[in-house]
C-alpha cells in the first residue's frame, strides 16, 4: 500500500510557482551544442561544495504539521548496521527502505521509496508533508516542462514521456561526518556511480544522483531548511536528476549527439534555469 497525498496547491512553493510551462521557456535560448555544450558539460547540478547551516545559527521553529494522513517517519537505521552493510550496492537495503513508499501524487510513477534523517537534525530532514509537496510540485514543473523543453533547446522530435516508474532515496549529504550509506559514501553504496575528481584526486561531493539501471534517483533529505523554508538548491537538484531520468527513459540520451552523457548534463544545467529553479 502507498500512501498519496492530495494534489498540491499552487501557493505550497514558496514563492516557485507550478504553472511555469508558458512563461519560463522563453527565458532560456541557449543552444545546447558544439563549444558551447563542451563547457557546459562538466558533471554536477548536483555538485558543489556544502553549505551546511551553521549549528550556530538561531533556531526558528518548523512549520506546524500537515492534518494528513501520518507519514513514515523514515529509517533511523543505527550507525553501527549501516557500517555493516556490504558495499557495492546503491539502491537501498530492506533495513532502509520506508515501511510504505511515500507516492508522489501529483507525479504519477515517482514515489519514494527510502527517507533517512540525518542524525541530529531530524526536525527538518525527517519525512514532513511539507517537503514532499515542494517534492511533487518540483516533480509536476519539471514533467510538464520537459517536452518543449527538449525540442526548443534541441530541435529533436521526441515522444511523449511513456508511463514510467522512478523511485527515490532521500538520504543524509554525510557531510556531517557519519558516511556510511549516505551520498558521500563514495567507496561504499556509490562505489559504481560516475566521480569528478578534485585537485587531489578525491571525489567530489554530490547533492543528487540519477542511475539509469535501476530507475532511481538520490537527493539529499534537507528538502526544508533549518527554520522550515524551502531548500531551493535541494529542489533544483531534484530537477536536475529527474530531468536525466526523463532523458533516458523518454529516448532522449540515445539521440544526443556523443557524447551523449555530456550534452545531456547540459541539457539538465539548462532545464533548471529555463523552469526557474536556478
Ligand atoms: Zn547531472
């Protein structure tokens, strides 16, 4: 059984209205190819240095709980179990997975399936309806846009999105220190993913994460901020790494010119500039 929230109001961005189709399209003209696609191409809408709040900052109260139905309140699996966990595998373990997946039911198909607080700040990163209405109208723009989208920036003909099934783990940065299972478990759970390296040959950090394989896409749970606002980089990583599902699962990446993973990272830089999330 899953649990489906009622459609999202307009109003639930926070200041990123839904109905973005007709108006945010026009604001992007940049053609995706040749030079230009080169130096857009380097991996990483969801890279970037941190920007952890400060534990010092003031602590404002989170917004009042949504009367729906009770959410999961997402996997604390303790430190020491996840420690244990074989390494190598990036979709979740069953000790990880929420007991229900959480539909997003203004997005048919896309349903989380994995929210793990971060240890020490579960009053903004554990499941709140809050975060997965800004999580479903994100979603909602970004299908609703991908389409023009595609032909304005690439002028391919492209079918409409099929029926699809995207599952999504909102998992800890592990910029707080504990690594194990999070996004920055570069030698553990994403051992196999694609790495940009640093100067001195580290992985660098990610926000969010799109495998193709296996139909998943990973983002970092800090959807709401410490006081309880919007995340606005959270939200255009959840973009970005839709915007790569679509891609593949529409036939988009196969008809890009080659390399087809660098003009799509492009493609993704742009869609969450021209939907306004950037
Ligand atoms: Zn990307």
């Amino acid at each position: 059984m899953v649990i489906v929230g009622r459609r999202v109001p307009a109003d639930v961005a926070a200041g990123r209205p839904p109905a973005l189709r007709s108006r945010v399209l026009p604001r992007h003209r940049r053609r995706v190819g040749g030079a230009a696609l080169l130096l857009l191409a380097s991996c990483g809408g969801g890279e970037g240095p941190a920007a952890e709040p400060s534990p010092d900052a003031a602590r404002a109260p989170v917004a009042p709980e949504d009367p729906r139905r009770p959410l999961p309140t997402g996997t604390s699996v303790p430190l020491e179990v996840l420690a244990a966990l074989p390494p190598g595998q990036m979709t979740p373990y069953a000790e990880e997975l929420l007991e229900e997946p959480i539909e997003l039911a203004g997005c048919p198909g896309v349903r989380i399936v994995e929210w793990r607080p971060t240890a020490g700040r579960e009053a903004w990163t554990a499941p709140t309806w809050a975060a997965v209405d800004l999580l479903d109208v994100t979603c909602q723009v970004a299908v609703a846009a991908f389409h023009d989208f595609v032909i304005e920036e690439t002028g391919l003909s492209l079918a409409p999105l099929p029926p699809w099934q995207i599952d999504v783990s909102l998992l800890p940065s592990g910029r707080e220190g504990a690594v194990p299972r999070t996004l920055a478990d570069h030698d553990g759970r994403f051992l196999a993913r694609t790495k940009k390296l640093d100067a001195q040959d580290r992985p660098l950090g990610i926000w969010g994460y799109a495998e193709h394989r296996s139909h998943f896409v990973y983002v970092r749970n800090d959807v709401l901020e410490e006081d309880g606002s919007t995340h606005a980089k959270v939200l255009a990583v959840v973009a970005h790494e839709l915007f790569h599902a679509m891609s593949w699962q529409s036939g988009l990446h196969d008809a890009l010119p080659p390399p087809a993973s660098a003009a799509d990272e492009a493609l993704a830089r742009a869609f969450t500039i021209a939907i306004g999330l950037e």
